[in-house]
C-alpha cells in the first residue's frame, strides 16, 4: 500500500480523498458538510450572516474544527492513517487569515489534549476571515489600480485586475479599518497556507498557484511585487509568507496529528494550493485543449494555459497551475447557491429541478432570467438583483430553466477572450452530478461534456499532487502524466453530447442573451428585436 491523502477545505465543506498509488485506487471520497455537522459555528453555508450582502466572512476556526473532525473519523472509514505517506491539500482561494506574533509558538506546541480551534484561538489577530464571495473592496481596488497606472497594468503584472475577493484589496481595507488589529498583525494567510501550516505545525509557504489570486505576486517572475505591496498596505511584506512552488515539502506532519490520530511522524505535508489549480490536476487537464467547468458552490471556468495570456475586457484571471505552468480561469459567484435559492423558492427537490428541465424547451420561448442573487463577480455586479424579461416569477418551469441557462449563456460569453474553442468539457463540482444541467451545458457550448467518478477533483487533485511531491522529494520524479494516470479519466458512458438542434437555438439564444445583458447592466438598447429573431428561430 501507497496513501496519499488530500484535503479540500471548501465553502461550505472539507472533504478527503484517499488513493493508494499502487493499486491506483481511489479508496475514499468522504465531505463534512459544515451546515450538517458543525452548526455550532454560526455560518451559513460556509458564511457568518451580514447585514451588508457584499461582506462574506467566515471563521476559521469552523475549517479548524472540521480538520479535527475529519481526522477522527477517517480511521473510522477504514483508513489507516499510519500508512499515509504525504497530504496535501486545497483551500477556497483568496480567503485570509491574520496571525499574531504568537502562531510560530502555538503552532509548534499544540497539544493533542485540547482541539485546534480552542488553541489557535488565541493565534488570531483577526477573529474572522474575509473570503472569496466578498465583494465590498470597489474603493481599495480602485485606489490600488490608480497606484499601479490602471486595470491593465494590474493585470498584466499579478494575472488578473483588482478583483474585490483578491486578498490585496482585502488586506487594505483591514489595514484601513482596523489600524491596531492590522498593527498586531504578524503573518497573513491564504485558507491553503494556513491550513498547511496547522498540520506542519510551522508557517507554510504559499504556492504560486493560489498566491497568483492575490493582486500581490508578479506573475511571470513568481514572486511578491514591491509595487503591488506598496500600494496595499504598510509592512506588508514582513507580513507574508514566502512563496514557494506547488510541489514543496513543508516539513513533517505536527506532532499532534500523531500522537492524537495516528498519522506516521514520517508523514510529509506539502504545500496547499487553491482549489482551481488543485482541480486542474484532479481532472487531468495537464496540457491545453480541453477545458473543465466546476459547478460548486461558485461556478468556474478553466483550462491549462502554457503562457500568462491575460483578458484584455478585465474579466478573468490567470493563476500558476501546479505542474509550473499556467492556468486560465473565470469565476462566476452566482452558481451553486443561486441554483438553490431557485429551487427553493419554487419548493423544489433536486429531482423537480431537473423534471422542470426536461419539461421546458431549449431557448425557453424567449424568456431570459439574469439571476445575480448574490453580488456577481463576471460580470461584475455590486447590487445583486435578479432580472426577468418575459419571465413571469410564478412560471415554475421558466424560472428553473431560466436560471441554468443564464447560467452557461454567460460562460459562454465571458470566456470568449481566452480563445479555447473545445470539443470537449470536463464538468465536476456537486452539481455535475445533475445530468439535466449537463444538457444545457453541452448544448449551449457545442461540446461533449464528461463526469468524473470522483466529484471532488480538488481533493483528488491535491492528492495526486502529494504523490508527485512525495516522489520528487524522495528522489524519483514521475512525470505528471505518470501520476495522474487511472485517476483521472472521465467516465466514458458519462458522455452528454450536443443535442443539433438545440446548439442552433442556443447560437441565436446568446445573442438575445447578450442584448439582456447590455440592457440591465450597460443601459444598451431594448433587447426586443434580439427576441423576436429568437422566436422566428424556434417557431
Ligand atoms: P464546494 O466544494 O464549493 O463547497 P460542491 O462542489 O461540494 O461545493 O457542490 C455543492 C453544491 O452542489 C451544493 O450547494 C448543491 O447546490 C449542489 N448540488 C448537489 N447535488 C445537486 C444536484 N443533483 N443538482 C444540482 N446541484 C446539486
Ligand atoms: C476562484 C474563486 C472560487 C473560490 C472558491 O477565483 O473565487 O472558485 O476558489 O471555490
């Protein structure tokens, strides 16, 4: 036997995939809902309540209890946790965490006698965690940008614009609002450094995969830019960790998770990365040409990228994938949850989710929903609001429908500056599991679409990626097609193609699409006309 385990503290989850390289199996696919198990926290789906709704906190002692969790009950599912040779791990990007001067300490000498949260407590300078759905940094972002010389020269330096969740707009603002906790700051964390670092029991690095979705780290040259910190905040940079590689050794497993769990003392931690880039791996996109849609609690779009091409409209971002390379991504906020706010509102279950799409037709007879419950990122939305034309709100089917075709129309649109005209997507994430939704999916972008047999793919991914650490460490590099092979094939039967008939309504559909869109966010023309050419096409 060959364990390599790997973690993916998400949303609103954490979840452990479990291989044995050997036999290259997959032995256990297990997620800790955090709404199910750990209520006492006081997050919602992952997020501590707000009266503003563009503020998204979550406590990162809620991740910690969790991690405590899922070590006790991995035993519990059969693993041995004395056989894992190497973990790894995935955080939800861009969220931070702020340490006091005392975590280097605490860190080094937890004690198996007490938890996780009840000691690293005590570490924090901040007692809640800005994460990726916050939206309310416009003004630091703006005041950043101004800095810098502009969007574009943002872009072209970190990989992406400023972008509100980015950690940089975030740190400024806490620098801005709360002097003293910024002062009593010592170390600022990403959700995957920090939570490398627990199990290390020291300070990890963070790795250029997920330190690229920061706004502070020079894309090309793969480390802090002097400019970018600057702009952001003062001391910042005594205030980060060292970047590093994806595939570097942290150090060994903390003694706490030996002596309480079990886990051998010889276990090497590697360094965490960003869920997106761990999926990238966990679905095998390893070279360019096929592009992989995560329906999670958000929605994105990536594709491996060779060279830093960044998007000219501003709308995407590009991160370092772990194999050195790069990756392309785009992240619409509006996914999972908005599926269910949907849902919801009609009393819905999944299994009548999915009956109402097979009931209503491609194109929807021309009613179109731009469903920004929450703030939307692409495009970029401050006020959420949920727009209908020609969309009754009690029509049950239109809705449903509605939103899953808003949903994949502007993927669609937004991901046209990448310039990836595939056959071929790779769907995972909890609702990949809704083959309804994969309909449209292939439909709308004229591409067959693939499962995966294990729907996490950035636990799977941070496993494989504690395999090619692991190896290399030891002195025997595989190549990464060597590692991933057998774990990451999709399901072949899975196969949803394109339905003809239904691309071509789709091909008129982006467009009265696009015309809705111009309308309610750009003030463009009324989208009638785009309409009635729809209709002509469907009657
Ligand atoms: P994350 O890792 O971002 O926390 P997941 O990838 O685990 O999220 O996806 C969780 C989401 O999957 C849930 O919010 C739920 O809405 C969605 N989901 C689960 N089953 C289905 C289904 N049958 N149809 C559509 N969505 C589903
Ligand atoms: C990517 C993004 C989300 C988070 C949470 O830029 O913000 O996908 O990684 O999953």
């Amino acid at each position: 036997m060959s364990l390599y385990l790997g973690l993916d503290s998400s949303t609103q989850s954490l979840s452990a995939v479990v291989i044995d390289l050997w036999t290259r199996e997959v032995l256990l696919d297990y997620t800790i809902n955090f709404n199910e198990r750990l209520p006492e926290f006081g997050c919602e789906d992952g997020v501590l309540p707000n009266d503003d709704p563009q503020v998204a906190h979550s406590d990162p002692l809620l991740w910690l209890a969790a991690l405590d969790l899922m070590c006790k009950e991995l035993p519990e599912k059969g693993i041995d946790l004395s056989q894992i040779l190497a973990v790894a791990g995935s955080g939800q990007q861009h969220g931070s965490v702020y340490l006091k001067a005392n975590a280097s300490d605490v860190l080094r000498s937890l004690s198996p006698r007490s938890t996780l949260p009840r000691q690293l407590k005590k570490a924090l300078s901040r007692p809640t965690s800005p994460i990726w759905m916050d939206s309310s940094t416009r003004p630091q972002c703006d005041e950043i940008e101004a800095a810098l010389g502009g969007a574009a020269a943002v872009a072209e330096l970190t990989g992406s614009a400023c972008f509100e969740r980015f950690t940089g707009p975030q740190i400024r603002k806490f620098a801005q609002t709360e002097k003293r906790r910024y002062a009593n700051t010592a170390t600022i964390h990403l959700v995957s450094s920090f939570m490398a670092s627990v199990l290390a029991g020291k300070h990890a690095p963070i790795d250029h995969g997920d330190g690229a979705g920061m706004n502070l780290m020079d894309i090309t040259r793969r480390r802090w830019s002097a400019a970018m910190l600057k702009a952001t905040a003062p001391g910042l940079r005594a205030k980060l960790p060292r970047l590093a590689r994806s595939d570097a050794i942290v150090g060994r497993i903390s003694p706490y998770f030996v002596e309480k769990y079990g886990f051998s003392p010889k276990c090497r931690v590697v360094a965490w990365s960003g869920d997106n880039p761990n999926s990238l791996i966990g679905v095998g996109l390893i070279e360019p040409g096929k592009v992989c849609i995560s329906l999670g609690t958000s929605d994105t779009y990536f594709g491996f990228m060779p060279e830093p091409h960044v998007s000219a409209e501003g709308e995407g971002h590009v991160f370092g994938s772990p194999t050195g390379d790069y990756m392309s991504l785009i992240c619409f906020l509006n996914g999972s949850l908005t599926r269910e706010e949907i849902r919801d509102a009609y009393g819905l279950s999944w299994d009548g989710f999915s009956k109402a799409l097979r009931r209503s037709k491609p194109g929807n007879g021309g009613k179109v929903m731009l469903p920004y419950v929450f703030p939307e990122i692409v495009p970029n939305v401050l006020e959420p609001k949920v727009y209908r034309y020609w969309l009754r709100e009690n029509d049950v089917k239109g809705n449903v429908r509605a939103v899953v075709e808003a949903q994949m129309a502007s993927m669609a649109i937004h991901s046209r500056w990448m310039g990836v005209k595939t056959r071929t997507i790779y769907a995972t994430g909890g609702a990949s599991a809704n083959r309804e939704i994969l309909q449209i999916m292939a439909d709308v972008h004229n591409a067959d679409v693939y499962q995966f047999e294990v729907g996490n793919s950035a636990a799977l991914g941070a496993a494989l990626r504690a395999v090619h650490a692991d190896m290399k460490a030891s002195d025997c590099e595989w190549s990464w097609p060597e590692v991933v092979r057998g774990f990451t094939d999709p399901i072949r039967e899975s196969r949803v193609r394109p339905d003809k008939a239904a691309v071509r309504v789709y091909r008129e559909f982006l467009k009265l699409y696009k015309a809705c869109e111009d309308h309610a966010l750009r003030g463009g023309p009324d989208p009638a006309k785009a309409r009635e050419r729809l209709l002509k096409k469907l009657a």
